[in-house]
C-alpha cells in the first residue's frame, strides 16, 4: 500500500515545474528504499552521478554511507534514502531556500509513507530542515524527538571524503542506530549531550569549522 502511494509520488515528483531547478535538471531523484522502513536518510541535493542515473547517493559518497550503513548492520535495501532537494542544482552549488520550500511537501509525504523510526540527517542542510540554526558540530549524533519521531544528524558522508578525521565520527555515530532502534525511547536530547561531553563552546566551533572548511557535499565528487 505505501510502496504503491510511493510509486506513485516519484511519479508525481518526475513532472514538478515548481522552481527553477524543473528547466537544468535530467531527471528527479525522488528517492530509494522500501516502505515502511526503520531508517531514512535524507541527505542534500543530487549531484551529477544521480542526475544522471535518478538514484540518489551513487556516487563516492553514496559508496561510503553504504558503508556507514553497514557498520550499524543495516544495507541500503532496508534503508529509505532521499534528499531535501530532489532535482540538482548546477554546478552542485547549494540548494536556495525557496528550491528547498518547494520540495518540502514532497519530503514531508515521503516521510508520511516510509514511517521511519529514526530520520538521519546528513549534512547541515538536512539538519537545518528540522533544527534551524543549530550546529552540526553541537549536535551530530544525538537523537532528538521531533513531532513523534526521532531524529538523529549526522555529518554528511561527502565531509568525510576531504575531512578523514571526520569518517570515525560519523562511524561511531552510525553505530549509534541499531541501539536507538532497539529502543526507540532511549533519545540524548542536544543539552544533556553538550553537558556530558565538556566545556562545549570550543569543541563544537572546532568541528562546525571542520565541517564548514569541507568543499560544498558534491561539488567534488564530479
Ligand atoms: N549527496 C547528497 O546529498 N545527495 C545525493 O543524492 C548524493 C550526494
């Protein structure tokens, strides 16, 4: 039922005319994966590989959150995995907000079908879809229940590819889900994670400067 109300929004997501990116674009890449499923994984923006090919993370970054999957024991065939933005933006520059408006109905209907226990964020414009202004630094790896669901930002596989001392992080908070999905109460909200972890402010500029010093998520991978 779900994957047929699924098939059927892709289809719907193939004709949108509704921003600019509708005229540059080969083809949507509405997303991937069986529904229901326990995990999604909402990343940014196609690239070039998927705008080619209308799948979503078939590049080198699609390569190692295949592998951040299954360091948690997950494969990307359990896995739903779509984006904020469903069409590329040239020149892989960054999604605008209006773009990311016009694709919010889709997300949030994907969302609705796919009925994940836990929505991982990669990257700060997938995590600012649900924690506006806060920094990936401060809150990567920490589930936080928003609207009934958990939702856990992570790094953007993409920032691993350039920044190598951000991969063991982002595996360790991989490793994070199978726990967080036995027991799905079991969230640590931002604060207590600030408190447990030290002095905060240092720590968390030092990684959103990581993050941020990274290259946009595809723009390297073409
Ligand atoms: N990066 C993303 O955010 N999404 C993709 O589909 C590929 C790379």
């Amino acid at each position: 039922m779900a994957v047929r109300e699924l098939t059927a929004l892709c289809e719907e997501i193939a004709d949108c005319p509704n921003c600019a990116l509708a005229r540059t674009r080969t083809q949507t890449v509405p997303g991937t994966g069986p529904a229901p499923a326990d995990v999604m994984c909402i990343g940014e923006a196609p690239g070039a590989r998927e705008d080619a090919t209308g799948e979503p993370f078939v590049g080198p970054a699609g390569r190692l959150l295949d592998e951040l999957l299954a360091s948690a024991g997950l494969s990307r065939e359990q896995v739903y995995i779509a984006n904020i933005v469903k069409c590329r933006p040239p020149g892989n520059r960054d999604p605008q907000p209006e773009e990311v408006a016009a694709c919010r109905g889709y997300l949030e209907r994907q969302i609705a079908l796919v009925d994940p226990k836990v929505i991982v964020t990669l990257g700060r414009f997938s995590m600012a879809a649900w924690f506006p202004g806060e920094s990936i630094g401060r809150i990567h790896g920490r589930a936080r229940r928003v609207e009934g669901r958990l939702v856990m930002p992570m790094y953007h596989p993409a920032a691993a590819l350039h920044r190598g001392d951000l991969r063991p992080v982002l595996v360790a908070d991989f490793q994070k889900l199978p726990a967080l999905l036995a027991s799905p109460d079991a969230e640590a909200p931002f604060a207590e994670a600030a408190e447990a972890a030290g002095p905060a402010p240092a720590r968390a500029e030092a990684a959103e400067a990581a993050e941020a010093a990274a290259p946009p998520p595809q723009a390297p991978l073409l």
